[in-house]
C-alpha cells in the first residue's frame, strides 16, 4: 500500500494528495470557456468566452448557450441565451442553482431542475445607464460597480438591492482585482486598484489598506472558513493575511511576473496558483503551483492543458481536458496507516486484517499483540475513518473488514467504548450536534458527551461510504468528500440529488437511512412527472400506483400530501389532474384553499363543511363573495321596489330587473342542501350586513325571517340617529349611538335630532313594510302582532302628548296599566276595547295598577261591580303591595273556604284562618296554621 | 361521602393538574416573547373562567404590572409598554378594542407623525381564547386597525372545575348549539384531542344524537391522523376508559326543571359562577377572615382599603370539594340539607367542648389543638351553609316557589294534562319573563306541544303583557321545536314508564337519582346509566321513543385490545361524559348518585360545553332583539 504514499506531496508537514476522480471525455479546451462549479463537488457551467477566438467547429464550441456538466463530465442540461445581451459573470447558489449576470444588469437564477423557469431580478436603472464595470458573485450576494463607481449589492434571500456609498477613484484608473465577502454580517468589498491601492468598503464607508506597499494587487481570494485572506500583486508576491489584513501570515516571491489565471484556496490550509506558459526545461508548459505553511510549495506540470480550479472547503477540484482531480491535505488518520515504514497499530491491523483471511497465522499473532498492547480502540477507528476518507472502493473495503476484524476482538462493552478526546482530528466531525443524523439509530449517542462505541461508528460509517460511493458513481457525478457530507448534513443531499433529477436514488437513500423525506422526495418525483408532457391519467395512474406501493394503502396511515402536487398540477395548467390529486389530500386546510384558488367553489365549500371547521367555511364564503364582489345591499332600491309584488313572483321579477341576480342565483345554487353553511352565512350577515340577509332569507323563502328584520330595524331607530339604511347589530348601533352623541355634543347640531314624533313615525313606517310582508307570507300571528304595536305606537303617542310622561317602548299591559296610575282610567278603559285587550285580563291590570298606587278606595268600588276574575286577586295584589288591612274586605268575598285561610294566613290574620280552616274538618292544615302562629 | 370518593382514589387528579400546567406554560411562554413591560386588559365576563386557569399570581409570575377592564375609554398608553387584550372573540368586544385602536391611529395622525412609530413599537397584541375567529380577522381588517396589533389565539382548553367536572365554558353557545352552526363541534373536538394528551387515548367512544355523532366521527378521524404523525410516540396509558358524548337535545326537558339538590338550588337562588358563590360579606365575616384563593378580582380587591362597613358588600364563596362539609351535602336533596347540617352541628360543638374537660394530659391538649384550624374550618363552613340553607328555604317555602315545583312535577308525573292555569296566573301577575317560557317550553316539550288554542293564546299573550319585542323570542322558540305546536301524541307517557322517570315515594334520607329533582330522575341520566348495562343497544326501541336519539360506537382500538383492557381494569370503569350543550348542577349530582346505585361500577367524570340551568336555557333564547 506504500503506493498510496508515494504519491503524496509534502508540504512541510503535510502531506497532500492529488488524484483523478473522473476520466472525462468532454474533451474541451478550457481556454475558450469561461466556467463556474457550484461547491461541494456539484455540477460545472460553462460557456464560450466571447473575447477567444474558435478554431474549433464542435457544436459547444459555437453559440452563446450556457452549458451544465456534473463533474464526471455527464452534460446535464444547457441555456439558451442567444436572445441575451452579453454574460457578465457566473455564480452558483448554496442550493446549487445557477446565477448568471448579464450586461444589461438583469440576474437570472436557474433551478438545475428546471432550467427553463429561471427567476429573474434586475439590478435597475442606475446600473442600466452606467453599465457593469467589474462584477462579483457569492453564493447569496452579486456585487457590480458601475463605470461611475456605482456599487450595488442584490441579496438573493431577500430579493434586494442595496446601493453602497458611492467610491471616489482617481481618473484613469483600473479595477485589477475585486473580491466580496460577508462576515459577521457586514459586508466587505475588497478592490484592488491600478493605482496601487486596496480598498475595503463596508457599509461603514471605505477604508484603504495598506499592507502591500506600492504594488498593484492583481488576484484575491478569500479562504472557505473565512479566516484567510491571500492575494498576489503584479510583482508575483504572494502575500497571506488574517481576514482583518493585520498580519501577514505568509510571503511568497514567485519570481516572475506573469500573471496568474486563477489564485484560489484549497482548502483552508494552501492557494493553488494556475499559471500558463511557464518555461520548463526549454518547454512551455501549465503550471499549478501549490503553496502552503512555511513558503513550501509544489509545481504540477500539466503541459499544454488548460485548467480551471474551483475551491471546496476541504480542498479543490482541478478540470481540465480530460480529468477532473480533487487535491486535498491528507488526514492524519490515513498517513499513519499508509506512511512508508509505519509500525503503528492501524497499519499493522490493516496489513494483517487483509492477510488474516488468507489465513496467514502471522496475521492473528500481530492482531493479538495490539490488543495486549491496548490499541485495538485506536487502531479500529482509524481505519473506519481512514475509509471514510478514502475514495477508492479496493482500499475502502480493505480499511473496513480490517476494522471490522479488529472490532471483533473487542468483546465487553467497556472494551467498545471510545474516548473521543484522543482523536482530536475525529473529534470535531462527531461532536457537531449539527450532524446529529447520522445517529439516527442510535438514540442514546444523540447525546454527544455518552461515549461512542466503535461498533456505532463502524455501522454508521458504512452508510455513509455507502452513500458516498452511490453519488460518486459518475452516472450521478457528485464526488463529495465525508467532510463535505458532514458539513452540509444528509438533508441538504437529498435535496442536492432532487434538484439533480436523482428520485431514484434519493428515495432509496431514504429508505436506506429511514429518512423523513421520504414523502418529499416523492413528492418531487411526482412534481417532475406532473411538469413531463404525459398523460394526465398515466401521471395520476403512476403516482397512486407508486404510493400505493412505497407508503401502503390507507389514505390515513400513509400521510402524503397531495396538495403540493395538486398545486404543480394547477400551475402546469393540468386542472383536471391537480382535481384529482387534491382530492386525497387528508388536510382540509390544505385542500380547501386551493380548491378555491382553482375555482372549484362548490367542491371547496363541501370539503370545508365536511372538516367541520367552522373557521374554513368562513374562509370559503367570504372569499366567494368577495371574489364576486357581492355587493348586496347596493342594490337595496330595486328590492324595495319589487317589495310590493306577490313573493311568487319575486324570484322571476329579479331576474329581469336585477343584473346581479345571476350572481344571486348562483350563490344559492352554492349553497343549496347546505344548512350549516347557510347558518354561518345567515350569523355572518347578521351582524355585518342586514340588507344582503334580507336578499338571502327572501332567495331561501323565510319571508317570515325578512319581515322579522325588518322589525328588529324598527327597534334600532332612536332620537340620535337619523337615518337606519345602514342597519346593524343592535349592539355595534349602540356603540356608535354612543360615538355619535359624543360627537354631538361638541357640534352641536341640534337639526339632527329627531322628536318623538319622527322617530314613531319612522317606525311605523319601518312596521308597515313588515306588515305586507307578513300578510304576503301568510304569517297571520306576526301580521297580527306588528299592527297591533303600529295601533300601540299611535296610541301611546297620544298618551305622551296628553300626560308628558314616555309611553313609547311599553307593551300593552304596560301602557294600561301606566294610564290607570296617572289617574287617565277613562282613556285605559277605551284603548282597551281598540287594542281588543280581554275584559278579564284588563281587571287584572286594573286591579295591580291600583294597589300599585295605593288607590285602595278605588279597588274597593270597582269590586262592587261584578269581577270577569272573581275577587281574590284583589285580596292577592293587597297582599302584594303589603296592603294586608286592606285584603281582608275582598278575602271575605271569596268561596272557597281553604282558600280563605290560606290568604288570610299570608296577611297574618290567624285567627280568621284558623276560623276558616275549622269549617274544613282538617286538623292538620290547621295544627300548620298554629305551627306558622308560633314562628 | 359521595364527593370525596373522587378525590381519593382516581387517579385523574394529576393528569388535571398537568393540563392545568401545560396551559401556565403556554402562557409563561406567549408572554416570555414580549419583551418590556407589560399591562394586560381583560374581559370582566369572562375573566372568571380565565382566572381557573391563569391566576394573578402566574400573570404577576410573568411581569404583567397592570391589569384593566377591557372598556370604552381606556387610558392613553404609557411609553414602552406592552398592552396585551386577553378577550374571548366576541363581537361587542372586539368593536370596542378596535374603537380604541383607531383612536391610538387618529391619536398619532394628529400629532406627530413621529410618535406614530414609536406607538406602532409599543405594541398592541390581542389574544383570543379559546380560539381565533376570521370573523374577528374581518373586522379588525374593516376597521382598519389590522397592522396596528398582533393576533394570536390562546386555548384554554378544557377547565377543570372539580376533580370530575371539566367545562369549555363556551358562552351563548347555547342559543347557537340549536342551530347548524358548527363551530362550537370544532372546537370540542380539539378540546378533547387535547385532553387525550393528558389521559392517554380512549380507547372506546359511545355517541347519542346528531352532534355527538358528528364530534366521534371527527375525534375518530383527526385521532388517526395525529397518530400516523407520531408513530413513535409512546401512547400514553388511558386513564379514561370510555367517552360518552351526549347531545343536549335528546333531553331538553331536564335542564328547565327547578333543580332541588343542594348545590343546584343555591345556583337557583344565588348563581354559581365558575365554582364561585357571591355572598353577602357580613356571612363570611368569620371571627377568622378566611384566606381567599389567589383569584384575580379578589386580589384586586385586596390591594385596595377595605370597607368593612357597607352591608351590601358581598364576597365570594368558593363551592367546591375543597369544602368537606359542601362535598357531602351537594348532591343531597334539600329537605336532607337541613338534618345533616344539624348533626354537623352537634359534631362540632362536642369537638369543641371537649377542651373545656378538666385534668387533661398535655399530649392530648395538644393533639387538640393541632385539631383546632380543622374544626374551626369546618366551623366557618357549617355557619355559611346554615346561613345559605336558611335564605333558601325562605326562598322555597313560598308559594311562588313551590306552586312552579308542584306544576312542574306534575306535568312531568301526568298528573295534570296542563299547566295554563298557571301559566296564564303568572303572565297576568306579570311575573318575570324568564318564568313563564320556562315552564310554557317545559309544557310544550312533555306534550310534544301545545294545543291550536293555547299556542295562539299565549303568544298573542306574552306580546301584549311583556312587549312586541318578544316576537322574536317566541319566533326563535318555535324555530328550535322547544316551543311548537301540537301535531302528534306525546310519547313522554311511555318514555317515562319505560325510564322509570317518576318516583314520589322515594326514600330520601338515601342517596338516590330521583331526590335531584325530589322524584323526577333525569332523562340524560337514565340514558347513560344504560349505556353499558344493557347497553343501548339492548334498549334500542325504548331509545328510539326520545328525540334525536340515534347512537352508535366508535373503537379505537381493536376488539383484541379492547377485551385486554377489560380484563386488566380495575373495579371501577372510569367514563368520561360530555354533554353537547350544556349540563346542569343537579345532573352531575345525579350522575354521583348514579355511581352509588350501580354499586361503583363506574366512575363518571363529566365534561360539557358550559354548566348551565333553566334560566340560562330560557334567558339565551329569550333575549329580546336577536334573531
């Protein structure tokens, strides 16, 4: 295996590795191409370079398309931007979509799975009269700066453009180098200037750094952790500085002055430096200088081939013609394994776990010696994370049945627990609470201080490889590294691959690690089928069928929701298949506003009724209406106008005079064989809108319900308010009463006010129209009642006008008796025959009337004449109004001897009732009298 | 004893306490995230109900500095300070929150505009309990006040009033439950979602009546679904072995009886409200002021002097089994009040007078001692229940009283064909509203409704006597069949034969359904006493004699799992009954009683919308002017 180690550079002391992942067959000159790759080993855009000359006549090298490749070299899709003006620059989001600047100041930014609906923003016009400048693009933010110095920012989340101050460049001079970053929050725009000098803007203002004295600062890059800053000056002087510039951490002379292409990280630890036509040994040749701790350095000749570097966080991927390679630091637990000459634990476990299975009988000697040594924890985690770092399957699979047979010489428990602290380059990947998925199973270890045992690692370890190696194959061509997977987490991969079309294999993945996204990525997959040009019935067909299998047959049990793929559906224009769909889906709240969106009123108001979500229902009606712009009581005039015709004929006589009636009959249509929405609506207008109730009630026939509001408007009409159109809760009437005669009492406008006289006479008004509905309706008791009250009304205006006293809210009885208290019994005795009040109940109010004002005498000569009610409700309204002395009289009048006693005990007169109960031969009505005597 | 059986042995007690919990803590959290000081305006009605639950010392807890009334004129607000509405979403409410934020706007356009930033930092937040209506959404919209506070919403969820009584409190839900309106279902489903958190799943559901069918098949459907998300939650074990729900309107004869249990006719006479009595102060002014609960309006009352002087002051009472002495005379009926209350009496002054015997031993002084906050405890709760006990027998001793008892158990004992004699007394007298449709529906709903004649003449009665307004009262009445006219023959002859409703000769010194009502036994109890022994199944035909009265069952677990539970259980079948629509006092005695009569074969623990009565019944379908 020394092999390995032999093809490691040493960089001081590091040791790096640079290998091919794919054998490309592009088979492009990367000189002509302008190229962007989006991070964490996703896919690379390309396109001609509009200021190189073709000598080629391949189709790719003609045209001004935008092509995407995986790194593999497997093109996955290209843009057409014939139409557009000229590309500016490239970029790539952190969720690998792709960002492309053009000249006019338009950002178009692509989804990789469906490149053809880019969103699109615009720098504005500023930009668009000055031009672009210079340019730069993060993964969240595009910089330009216009011909005037203009700098704009546009942030991707939050869909903005910034305008920074304004900087003040001395004429004639050039933008050499520009590099943006964002840390801590602030902005930083570093501009390296012709004039020899570096700005840094913030939002601050602008600041010059003066580090590099007089030299033209041609190329900057920033490092991945943020910690780096690295630039080289048109001097070839390499300089490395903390990110606040203060120190300077590295100094290199190159000793030439030859530009490079390309100055960018690897890593955090090393820059690459892409330099052409450096001369070697006579030739000339391309050259990839690596520079790392301490001015060490290595050369890598690539002769003729042209490059493009692109940073990752661990390392860097290098394209060229042919291959595309990844350069990285070596981890320290794979060089004390492959380190030439090594005879540390691993490297023995290793060696003899591969010859163990040849049963090579040295081989279990040396695993045994590590035991007793005690190394067998450490040398079995170093080969599971060697593995884990390792790109080859051959040497994956070594390192794992190594590890494996090691494992298995740890038998106790407390043999398998691992102590992290000793593998402190370990540590920092496993202690990440971030990275908690890939504990999933292992719910006791989610707890990062509970020891690990190896054969946790060892099991999740594998999954990972597994995955690793499945995204890796170059149909997928995703190379990622274990760090890269740990750092973005397994959710973030499962989005990567959706947005690379990979279903398949997500779903499986899924499966594989009992992921929640399972649904998700199903979902996706249905969404991409719904967006392809089949069927609507074979796409409805696959996607049942394929849940059907993967989630079961219970609609409950298996969950999915079908509303997203309804709402592709209805975006895609595919009505009837987004019906379809939405149909299954369990969540009304979901369901029912799409429903709605889609026009489908009916279905949504079923689907809410059936929630039993009054909330909902509520939802569904107000946006019908709105939507319809019901505006019923707009057309109050008319209806009142067509209140006169026979209600038969209402219906009809709408339609013709009533445009919006259509809309009317469509509402009821809506709503018929719906009572619980009708009750909502019904509550809804009763206390929002009475004049569209009123049009509801009349379209459902309960006329009597119409005429009824009709007199509830009639007990809204007071002194303070003039006017009763627009007719309400009674309870929100008060509280504008109140605000109104608050109102008033700064104006003071006493024309506003109505006498009593205009306030019955509205009413009346109000009652008559309520009258013919009734007797429209055939409603005799409330036609009835309500020109019984328009009689009372008259009356009881006459009354106040007569006594000055307010009759006007009293009931009948009310008003009678009121009367006969104001001594006014003559006028009591004729409005009693005119509201056809009954002679006996009339006594009845007579009687209480005069107890109540103690007019005895009066009682006394009207019991002279003969009672339609008999007398002993005199004695009772005596007894009533304490009138005792006074019952007596009436109680002698009555028959019934129990009767008797019984009154005569509430007055106190015992020994009457005691007389009387004698006469009944009762002794135990009587002993209670005595009893009730005592007391 | 009846009531103190529940606070020994059910385990349901904690699980209340840990609901009781997890609403502090969604409060403790809701008020965590604003930031500064803090003032918090609540509704009066309701502050009751909210106060069971978040009591002044938890809002105090959560730097809450001052509590108002929501009103019409409310005080400008002070710089940098947080006012939080805590109201139901009731209309009138939320008008008068809005009124006040368009003040705040036209407040700040008048000034400066400056200030209208700063206003719009000191924020307005509204939280809605039990939940948030799009109605509220609306008019804040309307009213154009919407940006100008933040919405949230803020389940109370179920309120325990007593170890086994849990309410929603939902108001007017009364006059709505009549209608279709739905909403009120809704809400009782999640409610009871929400419980099953705390009590484990139950695994069996019993149903009778539209609605209650409507909430199974909900509870049923959403209980799947919130499973299916937590797969891998541990169930918890279910403290509840089976649910009954019960809607209102297969028995609406039962809440508009006068109730003649203890604790139902202090409802009568005095009206409980949220566990709480008010009492004339003078009563409780005990020779040792009583500690009072921590409840909000008693501590606000606290903060200011007290006048001790005013003899209308009256002081709130807590009715609870808190109240050993309240525990065991509650369910009584009130002819046994008296005798037991008596021997109590007896009891104490035997206690007390054992300190007065000479050559006592130092130990067993000071055994009585310790003794003596109990005794004078109990002391101070006898001398308030005499004093109760005596106002209402003043109260029932009276013929206007006891005249609507006779009629109203001898209509439903069929001993008189009609009450009109009565009804017509009353309405002549003019006496209270209330009283006459409650006995006019009472009649109306055992008759299966009233004759042409008298359907005519107590309608035009009732609008000549007490006003035109009241059209809308009978119109609503009729609407909901509680007031309607005869069509068909009464079926109540049988139904009380069949349900043994009637029973004068009872022997009430024993605890028995039918003292409740001193010899009616109360429909909703019969049917559930039936529920599992026969089984309603068995008395299908005899159901099917009642109004709504469809029923079924609902598992939710399988019949294998079903029979293991069966046979694990303990003696005692804990049942969970809700009552669609309201319960009355005298039904949960009824149901206490119930238990003792089926030999503790189950324990009911009961859960309703709202404890109600006659007179709210009557009162929420007879408010003049709503319609």
């Amino acid at each position: 295996m020394t092999e390995k180690f032999f093809s490691w550079s040493k960089l001081q002391e590091d040791y790096y590795t640079k290998f091919e992942l794919y054998n490309l067959e592009w088979d492009l000159d990367l000189d002509i191409f302008i190229a962007e790759a989006a991070p964490n080993g996703g896919p690379i855009a390309i396109y001609r370079s509009p200021t190189k000359i073709v000598i080629q006549d391949r189709e790719i090298y003609k045209g001004s398309n935008v092509h995407i490749f995986t790194s593999s070299g497997k093109r996955i899709g290209q843009i057409d931007c014939s139409k557009k003006p000229h590309i500016v620059k490239m970029g790539w989001t952190h969720d690998s979509r792709l960002i492309i600047l053009f000249e006019d100041g338009e950002i178009f930014i692509h989804p990789l799975d469906n490149l053809f609906e880019p969103e699109i923003h615009n720098f504005g016009e500023l930009c668009q009269q000055e031009g672009i400048l210079e340019s730069y693009i993060t993964p969240n933010n595009i910089v330009v700066i216009t011909f005037k110095f203009n700098i704009l920012i546009f942030e991707i989340e939050d869909d903005q453009v910034t305008r920074l101050k304004e900087i003040k460049v001395p004429a004639n001079t050039a933008i050499t180098s520009l590099l943006f970053y964002e840390l801590n929050y602030e902005i930083n725009l570093v501009i390296g200037l012709s004039n020899e000098k570096v700005l840094q803007i913030t939002r601050k203002g602008t600041k010059e750094i003066k580090l590099f004295d007089s030299q033209v600062v041609v190329k900057m890059d920033l490092s991945p952790n943020q910690k780096f800053f690295s630039c080289i000056t048109n001097t070839g002087l390499v300089y490395v500085t903390t990110e606040n510039f203060s120190n300077v951490l590295l100094q290199f002379d190159m000793k030439s002055s030859v530009i490079p292409e390309q100055l960018k990280w690897c890593g955090s630890d090393t820059i690459l430096l892409y330099l052409k036509d450096i001369e070697k040994d006579g030739d000339v040749e391309n050259l990839l200088l690596m520079i790392g701790r301490g001015n060490s350095f290595v050369n890598y000749y690539y002769g003729e081939e042209h490059l493009f570097i692109t940073t990752e966080t661990d390392g860097a991927r290098i394209f060229s013609r042919n291959s595309c390679e990844f350069v990285s630091q070596v981890k320290p637990c794979r060089i004390s394994i492959f380190k030439l000459g090594s005879v540390s634990p691993e490297t023995i476990l290793f060696e003899s776990g591969n010859t163990f299975l040849e049963k090579n009988s040295k081989a279990d000697l040396k695993i045994r010696k590590i035991m007793e040594d005690n190394q067998m924890h450490h040398a079995v985690t170093q080969c599971i994370f060697a593995a884990g770092f390792e790109f080859d399957t051959n040497i994956q699979r070594k390192l794992l049945r190594a590890a494996s047979i090691g494992k298995s010489y740890c038998k106790t428990v407390e043999d398998s627990i691992l102590n992290l602290n000793k593998f402190e380059e370990i540590k920092p990947i496993y202690c990440d609470p971030n990275l908690s998925h890939i504990h999933l199973h292992e719910p006791e270890s989610t707890n990062f201080n509970h020891p690990l045992s190896i054969h946790n690692i060892f099991g999740q370890m594998s999954k990972l490889i597994r995955i690793l190696n499945t995204i890796r194959d170059p149909d997928i061509g995703i190379p990622m590294t274990l760090p890269q997977f740990l750092h973005i987490g397994i959710d973030s991969l499962i989005e990567v691959l959706l947005k690379n079309k990979q279903y398949l294999i997500s779903f499986e993945i899924c499966k594989f690690m009992n992921l929640k996204q399972k649904n998700h990525v199903l979902i996706s997959w249905a969404c991409a089928l719904i967006k392809s040009t089949r069927h609507d019935d074979d796409i409805y067909d696959m996607i049942q069928k394929k849940i059907d299998i993967e989630l079961g047959k219970n609609q409950i049990r298996r969950s999915i929701s079908y509303y997203e793929m309804a709402n592709q559906a209805s975006s895609a224009g595919r009505k009837n298949l987004a019906i379809r769909l939405l149909e299954n889906e369990l969540k009304p709240s979901k369901q029912v506003p799409l429903f709605l969106r889609m026009n489908e009123n009916q279905t949504a108001l079923n689907k809410a009724i059936e929630s039993g979500d009054t909330s909902l229902v509520y939802s569904v009606l107000l946006k019908i209406l709105s939507r319809k712009k019901y505006r019923l009581h707009q057309r109050k005039k008319s209806n009142s106008q067509t209140e006169n015709l026979k209600f038969e004929n209402l219906q009809k006589s709408m339609s013709e005079n009533d445009i919006g009636f259509q809309q009317d009959l469509k509402l009821f249509k809506l709503l018929r064989g719906k009572p619980s929405a009708i009750d909502l609506l019904i509550g809804y207008w009763r206390e929002q809108d009475h004049a569209s109730l009123s049009i509801l009630l009349r379209g459902l026939g309960l006329f009597s319900d119409v005429g009824l509001l009709k007199i509830l408007e009639n007990f809204s009409i007071t002194k303070t308010l003039s006017t009763s159109d627009n007719l309400n809760d009674p309870h929100l009437k008060r509280l504008e009463e109140i605000e109104k005669s608050l109102d008033q009492l700064s104006v003071q406008n006493p024309e506003n006010r109505l006498t009593d006289r205009d306030v019955v006479d509205k009413k009346i008004l109000v009652l008559k129209e309520a009258s013919t509905i009734f007797s429209a309706a055939k409603d005799s008791f409330h036609d009835k009642a309500t020109n019984q009250q328009i009689k009372l009304l008259q009356k009881q205006l006459e009354c106040e006008k007569i006594t000055s006293q307010k009759f006007v809210g009293l009931s009948c009885s009310q008003t009678l008796f009121k009367l006969v208290t104001l001594n006014q019994t003559k006028r009591a005795d004729k409005y009693r025959k005119e509201l056809k009040i009954s002679e006996s109940k009339y006594w009845w109010i007579k009687i209480r009337a005069l107890a109540h004002v103690k007019r005895f005498n009066e009682l006394e000569t009207l019991a002279r004449s003969k009672s339609p009610i008999g007398y002993e409700p005199f004695a009772l309204v005596c007894i009533e109004n304490d009138a005792f002395n006074q019952a007596s009289p009436f109680i002698e009048k009555i028959s019934n001897s129990r009767r008797k006693a019984e009154l005569y005990l509430k007055t106190g007169n015992y020994t009457r009732a005691i007389a009387n109960a004698k006469q009944l031969n009762d002794p135990k009505f009587i002993d209670l009298i005595i009893s009730k005597k005592r007391k | 004893m009846s009531g103190s059986v529940f606070l020994n042995n059910i385990q349901f007690v904690p699980s209340l306490n840990e609901m009781r919990e997890t609403i502090r803590d969604k409060f403790r959290e809701k008020m965590k995230k604003i930031t500064g000081r803090k003032e918090i305006i609540l509704d009066p009605k309701s502050v009751g109900s909210l106060g069971l639950m978040i009591d002044i010392t938890i809002m105090k807890e959560c730097g809450i500095q001052k509590f108002l009334y929501l009103k019409d004129n409310l005080p400008p607000l002070e710089k940098y300070t947080n006012r939080i509405f805590f109201i139901p979403p009731k209309l009138l409410l939320i008008k008068t929150l809005t009124n006040y934020l368009q003040k705040v706007k036209k407040f700040t356009k008048k000034e400066e505009i400056e200030r209208y930033e700063e206003i719009k930092k000191e924020n307005h937040y509204l939280f809605l309990y039990p939940r948030k209506t799009i109605l509220c959404d609306e008019i804040l919209e309307e009213d154009g006040v919407y940006d100008l506070i933040t919405v949230d919403d803020f389940d109370l969820g179920i309120i325990p009033f007593e170890t086994d009584v849990l309410t929603l409190e939902l108001d007017s839900d009364f006059r709505k439950y009549r209608m279709n309106d739905i909403s009120s279902l809704y809400y009782i489903t999640t409610s009871l979602l929400n419980l099953q958190k705390h009590v484990g799943k139950i695994p069996e559901i019993k149903w009778i009546g539209e609605k209650s069918k409507f909430v199974a098949e909900m509870l049923k459907k959403h209980q799947e679904e919130t499973e299916n998300q937590n797969q891998n939650q541990n169930a918890k074990k279910s403290e509840i072995d089976s649910l009954i729900i019960f809607d209102r309107k297969t028995d609406m004869i039962t809440p508009l009886v006068t109730q003649i249990n203890y604790e139902g006719l202090i409802n009568e006479v005095f009206v409980i409200k949220n566990t709480y009595v008010e009492l004339p102060a003078k009563w409780l002014d005990f020779n040792k002021e009583k500690e009072e609960k921590s409840q909000l309006e008693d501590n606000k009352e606290q903060q200011q002097p007290v006048v001790k002087t005013d003899p209308n002051k009256r002081q709130k009472y807590v009715l609870n089994s808190t109240d050993l002495l309240f525990t065991e005379i509650r369910d009584r009926n009130m002819g046994e009040v008296g005798a037991i209350l008596n021997s109590k009496a007896k009891e104490i002054s035997k206690e007390y007078g054992t300190r007065f015997e000479p050559n006592q031993s130092i130990s067993s002084l000071r055994k009585f001692v310790q003794k003596l906050p109990h005794l004078q405890d109990q002391h101070f709760s006898l001398s308030v229940h005499i004093k109760m006990t005596q106002e209402i027998l003043a109260i029932t001793s009276k013929p206007h009283f006891s005249d609507r008892m006779e009629n109203e158990l001898a209509l439903l004992a069929g001993e008189i064909t009609d009450a009109n004699e009565y009804i017509e007394n009353l309405i002549n007298k003019q006496d209270k509203i209330q009283s006459v449709f409650r006995i006019l529906c009472l009649q109306s709903l055992i008759l299966n409704g009233l004759k042409q004649k008298d359907f005519d003449f107590f309608r035009k009665e009732i609008v000549q006597v007490y006003g035109h307004k009241y059209i809308f009262s009978l119109y609503n009445l009729q609407k909901f069949g509680i007031l309607k006219l005869s069509e068909s023959k009464s079926n109540f002859p049988q139904i009380r034969k069949i349900f043994n409703l009637i029973n004068f000769d009872f022997d009430k010194s024993d605890d028995h359904v039918y003292s409740v009502f001193s010899g009616y036994a109360p429909i909703s109890v019969r049917i559930i006493q039936q529920a599992f022994e026969p089984g309603w199944e068995s008395i299908k035909n005899q159901l099917f004699l009642l109004e709504n009265s469809s029923f079924g069952t609902i598992y939710n677990v399988s019949k294998k799992e079903l029979i293991e539970m069966e046979e694990k259980r303990k003696k005692t079948k804990v049942v969970l009954v809700f009552f669609i629509g309201g319960v009355t006092h005298a039904e949960i005695s009824g149901l206490r009683l119930l238990e003792k009569d089926q030999g503790n074969k189950f324990h009911y623990v009961i859960a309703t919308t709202k404890i109600i009565d006659g007179a709210y019944v009557s009162k929420s379908f007879i408010d003049p002017l709503v319609f």
